[in-house]
C-alpha cells in the first residue's frame, strides 16, 4: 500500500512528506505541555502543508503566513504573558518550525527546517529524559537524517527503505563516537548563567509543614524520592529513618519548621554535644529534582555531609542545601547506630519545643495533666508507654481518616481514633509537650526498598513518615519514638505499600499488587526495570563533571592493567588483517599480464598506457630472441586478448597463460 | 603557485586516473558552518540546564556530523576517471569532452558534480552506482582555431548530509581540434585557369540543370534531399538526384598564397575553410594548398578533415 502510494507520488512530494513525518514525530511529544490551542494550530498547519503537498498546489503566500504567524506568536504571549522564558520559548519555536514548513523555497530553508526540528528534540528533554525518550530520539535522528539525505540526491533516489537503512547507518557508525565523547567530552557544571524561574518546575516532594492530608498525599505517589547505595553492611528495615525536616510550631492545625542554619562555630558546639557511638553506616544517596532544598539523612548523623552542592545543619539536625540545586544530586554521609544529642540543654533553649497553643484541645490537655503526674511519680519513660499503649488499644491506621474539627487532637484521640502517621506523631507530641517534656515532629522517610539487581534501596514519595523526638532527661538527650509503630508495627518492618489493605483483586490495581511481591515474576520484572532506570539516572542523566574524573581515573587505572596492554596490539592486528583482506587479491590474467610487460621491459619493449596486445605483439615479432621465445610471446599475447577481450576461452585458460607465461623466460 | 601545490594541481595525466584519498579535498559548506553553530548551541543549552539526554543527542548529531565528512569523501575517492571521446568543432561552437566515470567499489556514488575548474559552480550531476561507469560531456565555448585542450576539472559532492563539501581536480588528457571558422559571405569558388584533363568548361551553379530519378549508382553526395523530402512517399515518391551538365569540370585548387596577402591570415585560412566547405557541399573535388601542405584533388569526408586540420594548425606548433 505504502509502495504504491510512494509509486503514485512524485520524487518532490515523496521527500517533502518525509520531511513532514520527520517534523511530526519532533513535534509529536511537545504536545503534551504546549498549549492547546498551539497543538491544534501546528496539528492544522502539518495537515494544510500535506494536503499541498498531495495536491501540488502553491505554498500560502506570504501576506497570509505573517498575519498568521504573528497572530500565533500573540496567542503565546497572551497565554504566558511573556515571551521569554523556557515555556513560551518551546511553543514559539513549535509554531516556528510549523510555519517554516509552509515557507520552503530554496534548499536553504530546507537544512533551516531540519535543524531546527533537531534543537525542538532537545528541548524535549526539559520535560521528559526517560529512556524511551531516548529511543524516541534515536528513531527521529534516523528519519530526520533521512531526510536531510534525500534532498542530496540529483538524480536517481533509491527507494525509502534503502534511504532510511543509509540514514541508520551512518546513525550506528556514529554512535560509538558519540558514546566516547559523552564519555571523554570536557564537562562544565551548570548553569552558566541563572536559570528562568520556570527551569526547575519539578515535583516539590516533602514539604516543610504539616497539615492533616499533606502525608498521605505523598503515600499515594509511587515516584522515586532518592535512592540509595550503602557502602558495606546495610541497617535493618526497621532502623532506616531518614531524617527530613523538623517541625516543631503547632498552631493548633498546621505544624511548621523553625529551625534555622547553624554558623560554624555553633555547629562546632552542637558537635561536641553529639555523642555518635558503634560501627557507622556509610552510604551514598542519589536525590530527584526537587523544588525544596531538604536533604534526607539516616539517623543519627553529624553535619559532615559530603556533596557538590553546599548544603547547612541546623540546630534540629536537618540538613538543607543552601540554595535548591533543582537537579539530581548526590551526596554521602555516614549514621551511626547508638547516640545521643544534645544530652546538655539548658532548660531556657529547651522551652522552645514545650509552646503549645492556647485555647484548643481541652481533653487533650487534661490527659497531659494526667501524664505530668505519671511523669512525677514514675519518670518520663511511663509518660511515654502510657501513650503509646494507649494507641495499641482501639486505634486504627488509615490513609483515609475522617475529617478533624477546630479540635483536632481531640477528636482523634477520644472520638475517631483513626489516623496515619501525621496523626499519631503530632498527637504524641502534643501530649508530650502537654506533659512537659520537649517534643517535635520528625518528618522524613521511613524504609526503603532493596533492588536486588543493583543493591539500591529506592526510597519512594509513598514511604513519606511522621514520627517524634522526645528530650528524655541529661541521660539521654532527643530520642526517637515512633508511634505509628505502636499502631500498625508492620508499618515500620515492612514499607508502607504493603501494610494497606488490600485492594480489590481484579482489574489494574490488582495488577500492580501482583509487582508487589517480591518473587513473583513480575516482581523481578519491576526489580530490573528499575535497576534499569537507576543506571539511567547514574550514568546518562546525571554524568556530571565530577562523575566524570573519577570513571576517567578508573578507566586509567583500568587501562594500566597488562591484560588490556595486551588486547591493544591484537586489535591492531586484527584491524590490519581485516584492511588486508579487503584489498582484493589482483586477478591472475591481469597479474601474469603485468609480469610479461615487465619481462618485456627488459628486453627494450616498454608498453604505452593505451598499448594492447595485438600492437604489443607486432612489436614482439620484431625482437631479435629465438624464434621458440618469440612464439611463446606471442602465444601468450593472443591468449591474453583472447581472455580479455574475446568469448573466453573454456579450457583453464589461467594455466595456460601461466606455462606460456613461464616459456618466455 | 599556491593553489598547484595545496592541491596538488597535476598536469595531465594519461589513461585512467584514480581518485585516492590524497587527492580528495573537504571543507564543511555554509550549512555545515550553521549546524556546527547549532551544536554549540545544543552543548551550552544542554550544559545550562543540566540536560543529561541533551549531551546524547548533541554529541550524537555530532558524531553523525563526522561520519558524514568520511562518507563525504569517500564518495569521490577511489573513482577512476577516464577521459572520452572529442570531435572537432569549428570555432565559435561548443567544444564538447566526453568524460567517463568508473566506480570499482561496491558503494553506489550518489550526487558528483562536474565542471570546469576556472567556471565556478559545477554544472552536471551523475551517479555512478556500484561497479558501474557513466559517462557525460562537458561543453564549452571555442574562440580561435587550433588544439584546445580540456581545462581542469572540478569533482564536487556534497552527499550524504550536505554539511561538508569534498571536491577533487583532475586534469584530463583530452584535447580538440578547432577548424577555423568558415567566413560567413564568402566569395564563391574561386575557378582557376587551369583546365581539368576534359578539358573545357568552368564550375557554376548554371550547371545544376534540374532533378531527375534516382539511378544505381548516382553519387550520395548528388541526391536531391529537399526534392526527396517533399515527395510523399504514398504520391510515388521515389529518390531523385540532381542532374549536372556538361560534365566538364575545371579543378578546384585552393591555395592560401592565392587570396590576398593583404588580409588578415585568419580571414584568409576562414574564407579557405568556407570553400572546403562548399566543395564539399557541391561535390566538387578540390585541391588545397596550405603553405608547404599540399592536398591532392579529392573529395569526401576524410580529404575534408585533412584539409580543415590543415588549416586550423597552419601557423600553429605541428600536432
């Protein structure tokens, strides 16, 4: 069907709808962000230059294309407010290329048209860097550089097929080179300079407050937070918290952070009044772009964190970058398992995590009054359990509790006792403060998921957590207490996807629960898909100069080794033996032909470029050798003219050539 | 000269000459110069915001950039070229060379263009697929008589990509033979004194006393084709020949040393080639006297050529 329709078209038509479906298949994947009407308006504009194109009509003229394309370029100032930027600039040269397709007169315009559906591919990229992206690109390099060769062509074309193989060709030969100089090519860390505030437009991730709903927004989103390599022995399930920011200002609804960036000589102080004890986790972590400048560390660490980016501590061990770096970034750190902080408050610095609002939750308050007397009589540790063994009793872990009123705390803990981790952390914190003793919420992430395949754990938006950290006396300083784990255990020991309730067992959820288990194939399916995206994400999206310099130096280091000195010279050699075999070995006839022009060289008859063999013999006749010698030669000459140039001779002509040939020695 | 030692300018060469690598030159064209900005571009935006997919696609078009410099080249080396055939030509016509290409290789050569080196742009385009030849004729103008011989030629091509231009030279051993051109008014035939062994009568157009039918064994030369085109052959057409009379033909003798030494040497060896001409035409043998050249009285195309060759190299260095 194809090939008949190619049969019916013209060569001129055929290579313009090529280029057409080249410019589309740019286009195609900006259609998911540009505005619609601008989608509409390159969708109508690609059909309009088709239908001239199939019917050899004229392209519009130019009076019609500028109003048009000036109405365009309106449309996007109108719908962005500006011209500028990252997004208005994609639609602007969207439309662009859209209408330079209806203005193409001279060949000029052409590589115009093919050079710029090459940058509209890159700016794909701020949106999408998946690796189907990437295998999307491939195909459309081939179909553009299909393209741009058949416009070479002066007169025969070959058909599509053998254009599109040429086009992959060159593709393939290029790439090993394209991967050397991804590899080798001098990096620069950008920006280069400061970047539209759209360019980041990313997933904002945790936030730095905490109202009720903003965690299980988060646990419903399977998006990847960081992921994260330990160096040696990893710390069990239950242990891996990781430390985001902490909120210690409740307002009687939303809890907010407070915490601010310590100078160096109070980090220096903070320091000393940190006793980090036992053999260290050491681990590296790869964050996703994210909008807020939070790192997540495991607990419990110091400020040392290892990163390209500057990052700060503050007085309620979080760490943060001092400016959000917008990209994938790494950094390492190392947690130890046993510590304690801040052991030394002063109860002055202390009366900051005590504040609680006034005028709300008189029941809770009540029972803290109960609790303070407890804490009197029998230590802060009774307070304590006394909570959480109020939470193992009658609560319920829910992602979808019901709405709270003005009293929030009330009504949890007295009348729906259905909750999730925000619930249970700032319930618990606010009896605690209730009590006395100095509480914050922590929040952070809670688990994490071993891959198998690469030995990451993958931290996802769905293991979001909430937990608290109670000031338990000069003995012990801050202490995590989680009371989601008092609740729901399993919350803890396992990730959070696993302790919901099931879903119905039918249709896509079902589906999706089946990748859950871990041995299933579909598991291990999941388990290398992600592996996949993971080195993705480490070697193509995040190769940064850094990264760079140290696979150069282990590429050295690597080269250095004797076997690979020793692969070096057999490459060579293979390479020389493949050019040997690929120059041809000369033809018998025409090699004994050069042997008897040299004989006769020798004997004073030097053979002219355009000289044949019959006046070649006519000169032969007139040396004076032996007669035998003489008939010999000219033998061999009719014989050559014969192979040459005759029917061809059927009785192994070669042979005889050759005894002819050595006769006239 | 510069240019002969950069490009390795050669005098021509004899027989087949083959194209090797050495001999090929490349340079990008004015959208290889663009795409190179486009690439930079592509680097500085993929640098600024950090894009990882941005360095593959850069550095990939890139490397597809270089392949297409080789492929480049590679379309032009290893052809062998090969010049043709050259018929004479009077002054003032297309000399035309007929130029042949050979592709040994088993890669077709798609898009060489073809031209005189000291004409600019390159005219003709051919595609010389795998292990086949094509041949073309490149024309161009002729002023004075003599040997012309074929200027330099430029192989040009800029397959596959159009981003890079790769173009070669060659000086092909191939010359023409430009006769003077025939004066335009001549005088007619001059008739000499001298007699014919018959004896009497003098050449003139009052000779040619009508047509009439063709008989075995009438001179080619005396058809009558303008009667013969008109006569349908449906009408009883049938071949006709021009009838002369008297059959007395007093010898046609050209000489140079008989037209006046006052005119100009080339009007003189123009008139002479008018009347070689216009014996021909009229199938009047003729003699012709070039200097210390002298051709007997004959006529047809071989006595016709000698003679104009004559006159085109009279003066000239011997061919």
């Amino acid at each position: 069907m194809m090939a008949r329709l190619a049969a019916r078209l013209t060569r001129d038509k055929a290579d313009t709808l090529l280029l057409l479906l080249a410019a589309l298949m740019v286009l195609l994947p900006h259609f998911r962000h540009l505005p619609w009407w601008a989608s509409l308006t390159v969708c109508l504009a690609l059909a309009w230059r088709g239908a001239i194109t199939l019917r050899g009509s004229r392209l519009p003229p130019i009076w019609l294309l500028l109003p048009v394309s000036l109405l365009a370029m309106g449309g996007v100032y109108l719908d962005f407010r500006t011209l500028l930027g990252r997004e208005p600039g994609v639609a602007m040269l969207a439309l662009l290329l859209t209408f330079k397709l209806l203005e193409m007169h001279a060949r000029r315009d052409l590589f115009v048209v093919i050079f710029l559906s090459f940058f509209l591919l890159l700016t794909n990229f701020f949106y999408s860097q998946t690796i189907l992206t990437a295998l999307n690109m491939s195909v459309t390099i081939v179909l553009l550089l299909a393209a741009q060769l058949t416009f070479q062509f002066t007169g025969v074309v070959p058909p599509l097929a053998a254009r599109l193989r040429y086009a992959a060709r060159i593709f393939f030969i290029a790439a090993p080179l394209g991967i050397l100089l991804f590899i080798g090519f001098p990096r620069i860390q950008g920006p280069l300079w400061g970047l539209p505030g759209d360019a980041n437009s990313g997933r904002s991730g945790m936030s730095d407050t905490m109202a009720p709903g903003s965690m299980s927004n988060l646990a419903l989103s399977e998006e990847v937070a960081f992921r994260v390599r330990f160096n040696e022995n990893a710390p069990p399930q239950q242990l891996l918290y990781w430390r985001g920011p902490v909120l210690s200002e409740y307002d009687g609804r939303t809890w907010s952070r407070v915490g601010r960036p310590l100078e160096f000589r109070e980090a220096l102080q903070l320091r000393k009044n940190m006793h980090l004890s036992g053999s260290p986790w050491s681990y590296e972590v790869t964050l996703e772009p994210v909008t807020r400048q939070y790192l997540f560390t495991l607990e419990m660490g110091g400020p040392d964190i290892n990163s390209e980016f500057r990052t700060g501590y503050t007085d309620e061990m979080e760490s943060l970058f001092r400016s959000p770096p917008g990209q994938r970034v790494r950094y390492s750190h190392a947690a130890y398992p046993a510590y304690r902080l801040q052991p030394s408050a002063s109860p002055g610095l202390l009366q900051r995590w005590l504040k609680l609002p006034a005028g709300f939750n008189p029941r809770t308050l009540e029972y803290a009054e109960r609790l303070r007397t407890l804490r009197a009589e029998k230590g802060d540790l009774a307070a304590v359990t006394d909570v959480l063994d109020l939470f193992r009793r009658g609560f319920t872990y829910t992602l979808e509790p019901t709405r709270l009123g003005r009293d929030a705390m009330d009504e949890f803990l007295f009348d729906t006792r259905l909750g999730f981790c925000e619930h249970y952390a700032s319930a618990f914190v606010y009896l605690m403060r209730g009590a006395g003793l100095p509480a914050r919420v922590v929040t952070g992430y809670q688990g994490g998921e071993l891959n198998p395949v690469d030995g990451y754990f993958t931290v996802r938006q769905s293991d979001a957590h909430a937990w608290a950290e109670v000031w338990m006396g000069p003995a012990h300083g801050w202490k995590r207490i989680d009371p989601t784990a008092a609740v729901a255990p399993e919350r803890i020991r396992t990730s959070l996807g696993q302790t919901l309730p099931e879903a119905a067992p039918f249709g896509l959820q079902g589906l999706a629960d089946l990748g859950r288990d871990q041995d299933s194939w579909l598991g291990k399916l999941r388990f290398s898909l992600s592996a996949m995206n993971n080195a993705w994400n480490q070697w193509i999206l995040d190769y940064n100069p850094k990264r760079q310099q140290h696979f150069l130096s282990e590429l050295g280091a690597a080269m250095a080794d004797w076997r690979l000195l020793a692969i070096l010279p057999c490459l060579a050699l293979a390479m020389f033996a493949r050019k040997l075999r690929f120059q041809r070995a000369p033809d018998p006839v025409d090699a004994a032909f050069a042997a008897f022009c040299r004989q006769l060289a020798r004997h004073g008859v030097e053979r002219a470029p355009h000289e044949g063999p019959l006046s070649l013999e006519q000169r032969v006749r007139q040396l004076k050798l032996p007669p035998e010698k003489i008939a010999a030669m000219t033998g061999f000459l009719e014989l050559y003219g014969a192979i040459k140039y005759g029917a061809g001779p059927t009785d192994n002509p070669v042979a005889r050539l050759k005894s002819l040939l050595k006769q006239t020695r | 000269m510069a240019d002969r030692w950069l490009f390795q300018l050669k005098d021509a060469e004899p027989g087949e000459v083959q194209l090797v690598m050495r001999r090929v030159f490349i340079l990008p064209t004015r959208p290889g110069l663009a795409f190179v900005g486009l690439l930079l571009v592509m680097l500085v935006g993929s640098v600024n915001y950090n894009l990882g997919l941005g360095f593959v696609l850069t550095f990939f078009t890139g490397s597809c950039a270089i392949v297409d410099m080789v492929m480049t080249a590679r379309n032009l080396s290893m052809l062998h070229l090969a010049p043709g055939r050259a018929q004479p030509v009077f002054a003032g016509d297309e000399a035309q060379f007929e130029l042949h290409i050979r592709n040994s290789t088993p890669r077709s050569r798609y898009g060489i263009w073809l031209g005189f080196k000291d004409e600019g742009e390159p005219r003709q385009a051919v595609d010389v697929l795998a292990g086949s030849s094509a041949a073309l004729v490149l024309s161009r103008p002729t002023r004075e008589r003599g040997w012309l011989a074929a200027p330099r030629v430029r192989l040009f091509t800029r397959f596959p990509l159009g981003l890079f231009g790769a173009w070669s030279y060659w000086q092909p051993d191939l010359r023409v033979l430009v006769y003077p051109q025939p004066e335009i008014g001549a005088p007619p035939l001059p008739t000499t004194g001298a007699a014919s062994e018959d004896g009497i009568g003098t050449v003139g157009l009052d000779n040619f006393s009508g047509i009439r039918n063709y008989q075995p064994g009438d001179p080619m030369r005396h058809l009558a084709w303008r009667q013969i085109a008109r006569l349908h052959p449906d009408d009883g057409g049938q071949l006709v020949s021009k009838n002369f009379e008297g059959g007395a033909v007093a010898d046609l003798l050209l000489d140079l040393a008989n037209l006046p030494p006052l005119l100009d040497i080339e009007i003189r060896l123009a008139r002479l080639a008018a009347w070689v001409l216009e014996a021909e035409r009229r199938a009047l043998p003729y003699a012709l006297t070039v200097g210390h050249r002298h051709f007997e009285l004959s006529l047809g195309e071989t006595h016709c050529g000698n003679c104009l060759r004559a006159l085109a190299l009279y003066g000239k260095e011997a061919p």
